[in-house]
C-alpha cells in the first residue's frame, strides 16, 4: 500500500519550519508531528511559583526541555515552533571563512547567502535601531562600554525577528496573521505573549497550513522504519492517554534539534535496531557552538535587564591567526522581572557559599533552592544585573553517544581541548563587567565543574560527501536511507560561531528545494517568495486552521537582507587584547594504592586499604589537573580544577582503564575546623559493568599529632560509589597514594596556559606555590606561632 504522506516532518524548530513550508507548498501531502504545545497568543506559561505548571517538557510537555548530560548541560524548547519560541530572535550570518573548511563542496557564504535572504524575508529581521521606542538601557551601556574597551569598531546591531510596530495594536503580517509591535518587555525567552516575535508558528508554520500541511502536536517520535517504498514513524500521543500511533510516509524529514535528532537516530541504530546500517560518525563532530554565560551584580548605571528585547547588540573578538585563531561574539543579555532572584542565585557575594563538593545535579538543586530564597529580594536591585552572552568557534569536537548499558544519552565534550576560546571570552567578560564598575559573575556549573551549558547545540549528524565521513549526504539525505531526511541544526558540520538560527533554516532552505527539484523533476523550482513580484505567492485564509488569518495577502518578493555582522572592521593584527589576560596552569598526577569492595566499615581507609593489598585489589590513576584561570583558581574558596585521565580499579575498569568523565578537584577547601583542609577528588567514571561510578577521595591536610606534610598531601581516603552523585552508595574503601618518584615526576609536568612570556610563567607558578604553601602555612606553622 502506497505510504498516506508525501512527507513527514518529526519537529518544527527552524529546520521542521521550512521544511514543512516548502514541502506543502510544492503541492506535497505533508503531515507534521511535533512534541510540544501548541501557543496560542496569551498562553505562554507565567507561574513563577511552580516549575511543574508548563514550563519543563518533563511534565506534561512543558516548554522548556532542560538535559542535564554528562558532559554538557543543554536547553532548547519544545512547542510548535521549536527553538523560535524561546530564543533571543537574534539572526546573523557566519563570516565567509566559517565555510572554508569541514563542509561538504558547494557550501560557502556565497552560495548561500540566496537563502540567507529568503530566511530573513520570512522573519522579518531587522536591528533594534529599527524601533521608534529608541534604545533600551543596557543597549546604550553596551555602546557606552565598547567604547570605553577601544572595541567600537567591532560593536554592531545584529538583526532581530521582532515586530517594532506600535504595541497593543493587532495587525496581519506578511502572511495575514495578526501580531501586535514589541512592547519592550524583556521576556523573549519564555515566550512572547504579546506576539511581537515573529516566531515560526506565525510565518513558515501558518503558510504550510495554509497550504494543507496537517500539524499534530504533543506527538513524540520514537521510532523510525524502513518500508518499501518510504517509511513506517511511531509515535507517543501524549494528546491521547501516551498512546502509541504509526504514520507511513515517502520521506521522512527528521528535524527534532541537533541533540534529539542524533539520540533519536542513535536509539534506531543500537537499540531498536531499525536503522542498522547508519554511519559510524553518528554523534561526532557536535558542537555547543561555543556558548558561554555570565552575569554581572550591582553595575554602577542601571542595566534594566528586563527592558527591551533581549539581546540588542553584539561585539566581535577575532584574535591570532591558524589553529591558533579565537573568534567570538559578545553579546549583552536581559532576563525578566521574575527571574531576577534566579540570576541572584548566581551572584557569589550574595548566594552564601556553595559547598564545593556537589555534582552537576545536586548543584542545579541547591540552585534552584536559593533562587527561591532570592525571589524576595527588592526589585530595584535587580535593575543593576547584567547577562553576557558568548558564542564562538569551537573545536566542534563532541561526540554524543548512549551510555552503553544504561542507555542514556551522554555528551564527550573536550573542556581542555577548547579552553583557549573560554579562557578569552571569561576575559572579554571580566572586562565588560569592569567598564560596568563592577566584577563578572559565572555560570556556576562552569565555574564550579566548568561543565558548559549550550543553547545553540549543533551538528551530530554531520554532512559529508561519504559516509566514513558524516551521517548525511550534501543534501541532507542520511547515507544509506534513500527518503529519509535531517535538515535541522544536527546537519551543520562545524560550529558556526554565531546564534545558528538563520544558518540552519538556510541549509534547510537549500536542501529542501533540492529534494522538491527531484520529487516534481523540477530542475529550477523555487520557493515562491523568490519568483518576481507578478508572481507572487497569495497566502490564503482557511476555514480549518485554529489561528490562521482572516485577511488574504500577497507576498512580497525577497530582496538582498542585511549583513551587520559583515560591516565590522577587524584591524589587520585581530582586535584589541585584553588588558587583563587569563593565565592558566596544568599538571600531571600519578598515584597508586588499593580499594577493598564491600569492606564491612566504609570509614576504616586504613583497614580496606590493607585488606584490599592482601587480595591484590589495586588502583591506580594518571590524570591531568587543569586550572583554567588561576586568579579564579587563587579567589575562589573552592579552588577548583578539571580532572581529566585515566582509572584503573580491579573488578570495576576494563582491562585498559576507565577515562575520568569531566572530573573535579579542589585544592584546599576548607572544613569546620580552621587549621584543616580539604583536597577534594570527584572522579565520575563508567564502569566495566556499563554502570556509572564515582571514585570520591579526599586528602586531609591537617595539624594533626604526626606534624607530617607529605603524608597529608600525599594520602588520599577514597571511597567508591554507584552512581555519579556523592549521595551514591559506597562499593569499596581504601587509601590511594602519591609516591615520591611520582611527585618528582609531576614536578616536570607543570605547564602555564595563555602566555608564553617566560615572565609571566614564572610569576604564575610563583603565584600557585605561594599559595601552596601559603596554606600550608595557615595549616601546619601559623597554629604553632601565631
Ligand atoms: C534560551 C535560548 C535562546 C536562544 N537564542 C537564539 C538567538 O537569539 N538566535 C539564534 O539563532 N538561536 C538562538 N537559540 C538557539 C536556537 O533556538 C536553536 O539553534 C534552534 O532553535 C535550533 O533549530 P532546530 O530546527 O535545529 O531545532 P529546534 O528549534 O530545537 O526544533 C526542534 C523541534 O523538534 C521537536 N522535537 C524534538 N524531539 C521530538 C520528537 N522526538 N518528536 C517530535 N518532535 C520533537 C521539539 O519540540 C522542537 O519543536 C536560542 C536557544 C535558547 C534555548
Ligand atoms: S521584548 Fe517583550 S514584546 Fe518585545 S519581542 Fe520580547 S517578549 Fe515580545
């Protein structure tokens, strides 16, 4: 039996968006399944009370989906219109160079700027400048800040999706459906209840419904099976009781978001089976395209975080040259009025310590607790809180995978690989936060576990002429599975360094229309928008459709959009350094020793560790400590650095070691007794089981009676635990040590990171064995002679 649909679309982000658009206006049958909520004006949720009433996917398919992966933290939305009904509306074009290299043949900026125009047509962009309401306060402290930084010349407006029209005043827009002008209400991120967005519902979305394309939402995608010909898509109606329904169809266009459509792919491959013969590369080349946040507390001029929309401006830094090049943008953020106690959660000063030993989850809880406690604090002083925004060229090196026995989904991300691009931008904030009379706050979890958390996820489903390669074939098309499709931001190779927006609905604009010249065997179709004005598109009201148009309009045709971002100077020498330039410091560390499984007093390291060497069950690890920005390393209480390397454990690691899984150490914390510190070692690991574990060890330096400096640097109590949290049953005890021919050999491996001016190396190693043993001496001298 001939499939029901021409063409399924799984998702309706920016990819979903064009490719359901195109598709029903080429005359196809197009059916769409999204597992969100539709928004009708109004709906966007506002309880800031309960997290549970529809604001997280988990429950009852809230708008925001928040994972919370090893490896990286990520946000993106669900709801019909994916990403756009929560984003920022910023729309850029990559620099031409972002092309030159990791694309298939045929991608440059030039090739696709037709598209660029054909996406900036449709949502209509254009810079906060276009506003009659003028410019928004932090809008004018960012110019006053750029020029203060000497960096005016790389300071721009980038373009918006927003409707500047008067406020309160519903009129038609382009495809007749109503929208009201932007009132400045800085809530853009959870939805803009005024409609001044033009988010994908009210542009792409409406014409492909115009056209016949037939929308299910809260229907969530599980399964994709081959038929001959296309294919058989299963899905959860959440609609309906979770019920599990079945749409056949020619072609299926997968453009769940870069992170979903990977794990949905990687779910048919290796657990369902029904997609066997997908590309190895499935999962690589992902990238959080360099995404990087900040905050700033008590500026000295009103911030006004929550007036206007929420990103208005931008700032490029292009530094060095080859491999060796740091590209970003910088871009000045808002938040509204409730959310002010959450960003105060943030502030170091105001958020009481932290205690420095909590992992990923246990900190997003303790956070979401004080955020609570803050939500009471006055608003006045919530005017004076900034956000930054960083985005830049990463490495695109991650790898997203399914935890072999568990199943979950995970991202490999290289922090020390990419620190060179974080370390510039932690600068680039510290700096903006100086001009702003005041200091940089950082994302605790970075600053804490220096986990990154991504909302521009990208690649995973990589282009590529051959299959060794990427996933898909220069068109989009997944090798191997003739009529199955992914067209959304996991088709991008490489990181592109800005908001990714407008890029990925550009592939999806070229690749769609490739794959409709084929199905109709019409070599030169085009979407409609870019015919000449004569034959332009009508877009017609429908009876059936829930929030169309009562007013027909014609389109106007696409002309050349505008480049902000292509009218910055960057000098010939990069732009301007920073005046305070991060510096940071790496070592290597071997130590050995032996845990007892299932010793009958987990607290007894002493007795497990000598059970544990009569039964040979040794451990061993070789890990480098990495310490990203040594001033923070030297301010903070916690201390803390990026534990990366190598476990063996008996019983517990393959034969060939366990690699540490973003590991934590903290150098000297303290505890409740003032001449005692704490050196903590978080080693989150899978083991040869397939199950997480955590090897949680800590050295006690204290004055104690045997007055012995080594043996407290050198003993690490370790216990074992299931699980990756410090809450996780304990598995084996003992003691793991560092020997002296190991720290004689670590000595050698100190290295200074972001500088090679011997000066400067020199004045950082000193500055980390001053406080070495600077703290050696509040613990073991000053109690004898103070
Ligand atoms: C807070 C925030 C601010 C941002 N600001 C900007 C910005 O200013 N400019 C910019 O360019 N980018 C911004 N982004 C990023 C941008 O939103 C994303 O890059 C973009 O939305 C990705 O488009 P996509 O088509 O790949 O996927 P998405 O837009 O994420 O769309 C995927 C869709 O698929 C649906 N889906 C997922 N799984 C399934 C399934 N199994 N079955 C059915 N449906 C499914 C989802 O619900 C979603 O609707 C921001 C993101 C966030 C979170
Ligand atoms: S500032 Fe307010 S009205 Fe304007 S686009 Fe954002 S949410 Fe909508």
């Amino acid at each position: 039996m001939a499939p029901a649909y021409d063409a399924l679309v799984i998702g309706t982000g920016f990819g979903g968006a064009v490719a359901a658009c195109r598709l029903a206006q080429a005359g196809l049958s197009v059916r769409v399944l999204e597992r969100g909520l539709r928004y009708p004006k109004g709906s966007f949720p506002r309880d800031f009370e309960d997290p549970r009433n529809g604001w997280l996917w988990q429950h009852r398919q809230g708008l925001f989906d928040i994972k919370l992966l090893k490896g990286m933290s990520v946000v993106q939305a669900a709801g019909y219109g994916g990403g756009s009904l929560i984003y920022a509306n910023v729309h850029l074009r990559p620099p031409p160079d972002v092309f030159a290299s990791g694309w298939p043949e045929g991608y440059s900026r030039e090739s696709l700027d037709p598209y660029y125009d054909l996406v900036a047509h449709m949502l209509d962009v254009q810079p906060i400048t276009a506003s009659a309401r003028g410019l928004p306060p932090k809008t004018k402290r960012m110019q006053e800040v750029a020029t203060k930084l000497g960096r005016e010349a790389q300071f721009f407006y980038p373009n918006l999706a927003v409707r500047f029209a008067p406020a309160g005043e519903p009129m038609p827009n382009k495809f007749g459906v109503l929208q009201e002008g932007c009132s400045y209400c800085g809530e853009c991120d959870i939805g803009c209840n005024r409609r001044a967005k033009n988010t994908l519902d009210l542009n792409y979305l409406a014409v492909a419904e115009q056209r016949g394309a037939e929308v299910t939402t809260q229907a969530e995608v599980t399964r994709i099976e081959p038929l001959s010909p296309g294919y058989r898509v299963t899905f959860t109606d959440h609609a309906n009781a979770g019920m599990q329904r079945t749409v056949d169809a020619r072609r299926v266009f997968l453009c769940a978001g870069a992170v979903n459509s990977t794990e949905l792919l990687l779910r048919n491959r290796d657990v369902l089976g029904t997609l066997p013969d997908l590309s190895a590369r499935l999962g690589t080349r992902y990238s959080a395209n360099g995404d990087f946040l900040a905050f700033a507390f008590d500026t000295k001029e009103p911030w006004d975080p929550a007036v206007g929309p929420t990103i208005t401006t931008g700032m490029v830094v292009d530094e060095g040259q080859g491999k060796d090049k740091t590209w970003f943008l910088f871009q000045e953020g808002g938040h509204p009025v409730q959310a002010a106690g959450l960003m105060m959660a943030m502030d170091p000063d105001r958020a009481m310590t932290l205690p420095a030993d909590l992992l990923q989850r246990e900190l997003v809880k303790v956070l979401r607790t004080r955020s609570k406690e803050m939500a009471a604090i006055e608003n006045e002083r919530g005017r004076f809180q900034a956000v930054f925004l960083a985005m830049g060229r990463d490495k695109s090196n991650g790898r997203l995978t399914l935890s072999p026995i568990t199943r979950e989904l995970q991202v490999q991300w290289d922090v020390p690989a990419n620190l060179p691009l974080y370390r510039t931008q932690e600068q680039l904030c510290e700096d903006v936060a100086r001009a702003l009379g005041t200091r940089a706050a950082f994302n605790p979890l970075w600053e804490r576990l220096h986990l990154p958390v991504s909302v521009h996820n990208l690649g995973g489903c990589a282009m590529a002429e051959e299959p060794a390669y990427g996933v898909l074939n220069p068109h989009g098309e997944v090798h191997g599975y003739p009529g199955l499709y992914v067209m959304d931001g996991a088709a991008l190779p490489v990181g592109v360094g800005v908001n990714p927006s407008s890029s990925i609905a550009a592939v999806a604009e070229r690749n769609v229309e490739q794959v409709i010249r084929q199905v109709k065997d019409a070599p030169n179709w085009v979407a409609p928008e870019r015919v000449p004005t004569k034959a332009a598109p009508a877009y017609p009201p429908r009876v059936s459709m829930r929030m169309m148009p009562e007013v027909e309009t014609v389109a106007s045709p696409v002309v050349s959009g505008t480049d902000p971002l292509g009218d910055v100077v960057v000098p010939p020498g990069g732009t301007v350094a920073s005046p305070t330039p991060v510096v940071g410091l790496r070592f290597t560390e071997r130590m050995k020793g032996f845990l007892q499984p299932n010793h009958p007093s987990p607290e007894d390291f002493a007795g497990a560790a000598r059970a544990g060497q009569r039964g040979g069950q040794t451990a061993e690890f070789v890990v480098t400590i990495t310490l990203p920005n040594l001033d923070r390393f030297l301010a903070q209480e916690s201390h803390g650095g990026i534990v990366q390397g190598t476990l063996h454990v008996r019983g517990f690691t393959p034969p060939g070691g366990a690699p540490v899984e973003n590991g934590v150490f903290n150098l000297f914390v303290g505890t409740e007794r003032f001449y005692e510190r704490r050196m903590l070692y978080l080693m989150p690991f899978t083991g040869v089981d397939g199950q997480p574990y955590l090897l949680d060890g800590y050295k006690e330096v204290n004055d104690d009676a045997g007055f012995d400096v080594w043996s407290d640097t050198s003993t690490l109590y370790t216990v074992l635990r299931k699980g990756h949290e410090r809450t996780g049953p304990i598995v084996a005890t003992g003691i793991i040590r560092l020997h002296l021919p190991d720290f004689l050999q670590q000595l050698t491996t100190f290295s200074v990171l972001g500088t090679s001016s011997p000066l400067k190396q020199a004045d950082a190693m000193r500055r980390f064995g001053g406080m070495f043993m600077g703290t050696l001496w509040d613990v073991f001298a000053r109690a004898k002679f103070d």
